[in-house]
C-alpha cells in the first residue's frame, strides 16, 4: 500500500496515521484562527450523511487546518462497526459543521433523505454494478493536498468474489443455526487468529517475505473481526453460547474460527464502501482480500468445521486468551 499519509488516514485496514516534519501545532500558529478546537463536538461528513464526531486533534499542515476526529458511535444500519478506532482519521475544514441545532436537524434530514434514495436506488444501483466498471468522481488529488472530498462516490465499491464452494459453506452454516438449532463447538481449531497467521506464513513462502500490505491487512482484519462479531456477525441463536465463551477479556479471533472469518468477507464491502479509501488503495486491498479467499477455499476441508452440534452442552466457557 502507498506510504503516503492521505492514504494512511484513509485506509481503514491500516489505521490513521499522524502528523509529519511538516506539520506545524497549533500552538506555533494563530490558535484563534482555526475554527474548531481539539476537545470539540462537531459533525462530521462522512460518505452522504453528517455523524456526532469529537476532534482530537488539530494541525496546521501546507496552509490548512486539518483534524483528527473520533466518530462516537455509528449507527448499526450503516453496517459500520460501532467506536472502531482505527476509523478516526483527518479531515479537511470543510467536511466539520459546528454542533448546532440548525446543523444536527440537517443531520438528520440528510440521513432520512439518504435512507430513502437507497430504498429507490437499490435495484437500479445493483444492475448498474453488473453493467458498468467502477468509476471514480473527480481528478485524482495531489499526494501532498490532505484535504480530503468529504462526499465518497457511492460508485467505489470493493468487489469481494466468494468461490461457489464457500458460499455453499456459508449457506450450510446458516441452515444448521437458524433451521436446525445447531452450533459450532468452541473454541475452534484452527481460530482466526491462527488462520490469518497461516495466510500470512504461506505468503512469505510464496514471495520469500511478508508483504507490507499483507500484513496491515491481515492486522485490519484482526481487528475488525474482534469488533464486528459481537454486533454483526452473529446470529439470534449464537449469542447466548457467546457471552458464556468470552470472558476474561479474550479476543474473539481466538476463539471463533473460518465460519465466522467468512461471514465477515459477506460484510466488508458494504463497510468499506462508505469509508474514504484511495482508488490504488481500493484496488490492492481488493486484490489482497480475494487472495485470501481463495487460500480459505484451498484450505476448506482443513479450516471449517461439518459437525455441528445441538446447542445444548455446546458451550465451553474461555477463561483466558492464549499467549
């Protein structure tokens, strides 16, 4: 992936980066110039929609303020994961709005104006998707302007390919739980966190080091699959089995294994389609993901589990994480 710091701040896998030699603080400009303040409410653009943000810090960087914002909290519908905090990231004064009445009932319009435009849109916007190639809006910035377009072309999608055999998978897993009150025994064998690992040994294996991109990538998804499962990646009937099973602060990923691994790959694009992510970004991070698929496809037999269990007697509470 690029090293640039627009890039850095906008690829949600590897996370915000900081500032630069370059950067000046507040403290040896005009603090009274800048027109938000670290430790401000704002609302922050965001894809379409403004969200509750709160600014962190602030930078003078090449003639213009810039601000490090954490988003608060997402709303569950947008399939964001809620306070991830490597989705804070730097944005330009003209993607903040001072938190103000008249400002939050924009929030809000905007957000029942968008909820209705994709109800309209989604059939159109799927055939589109089939038809057309990914387009992207505008020129291509300037590496060292930071300032980032604060609307995301809705065209900018990750394209996930799942191989017909793991989606077999995925709809095997779903009948055993939802049909068959059936769950997977747990921990799992091997976890994600041992599964990621292998992904990342067999690439050394292939290219004789581990890739930077991989290993971001293989660090973001680690990441976001510990955030994701509670919320997103579960179903009705898994919950109660994962409240007995992480305790003590264990990490999901050492617990959960390929099943769950493969849910999360049915999730990312509509979750990193709302994130401001560079095209040459986009596009290796695509590449990475669907590689990783298929390693899960040629591991299949070995990573995910057909026997499945009746739900009572299941659960094996984790009392502590593996070193």
């Amino acid at each position: 992936m690029s090293s640039s710091a627009a890039t850095e701040s906008s690829n949600p896998i590897s996370g915000g980066g900081g500032g630069d030699a370059i950067n000046k603080s507040v403290k040896e400009e005009d603090a009274d110039s800048t027109p938000f303040r670290e430790g401000e409410q704002v609302l922050a653009y965001h894809g379409l929609c403004l969200y509750d943000a709160k600014v962190q810090k602030v930078e003078f960087h090449i003639d213009v303020w810039r601000y490090y914002v954490h988003y608060r909290g997402w709303n569950k519908n947008t399939q964001l994961l809620l306070a991830l905090n490597r989705w804070d990231e730097w944005l330009g004064v003209d993607c903040l709005l001072k938190h103000t009445e008249e400002n939050v009932r924009k929030q809000k319009e905007l957000k029942e104006k968008h909820a209705m435009e994709k109800n309209v849109n989604a059939g159109r916007l799927s055939q589109d998707k089939t038809k057309s190639p990914i387009g992207v809006r505008g020129k291509k910035r300037k590496q060292e302007n930071l300032e980032k377009e604060c609307i995301a072309p809705s065209e900018k999608l990750v394209i996930i390919q799942i191989p017909s055999t793991l989606k077999k998978q995925l709809i095997n897993d779903h009948e055993c739980i939802t049909h068959l009150d059936q769950l997977l025994k747990l921990p799992r064998s091997p976890s994600v966190h041992e599964i990621l690992n292998k992904y990342t040994d067999y690439r050394v294996k292939k290219n004789g080091k581990v890739p930077e991109s991989v290993e971001e990538i293989v660090n973001g998804l680690l990441c976001y699959f510990d955030k994701a499962l509670p919320s997103m990646l579960l179903y009705k009937h898994e919950r109660s089995q994962y409240k007995e099973v992480i305790a003590d602060n264990v990490s999901p990923s050492r617990v959960y294994g390929a099943e769950h691994l493969l849910r999360l790959f049915v999730k990312l694009p509509d979750m990193l389609s709302c994130m401001h992510i560079e095209t040459e970004t986009l596009t290796e991070l695509q590449q990475r993901l669907n590689d990783l698929l298929r390693f899960l496809q040629s591991n299949q037999s070995s990573f995910f589990d057909s026997n499945y269990q009746k739900s009572e007697g299941v659960v094996g509470a984790v009392k502590k994480e593996e070193k």
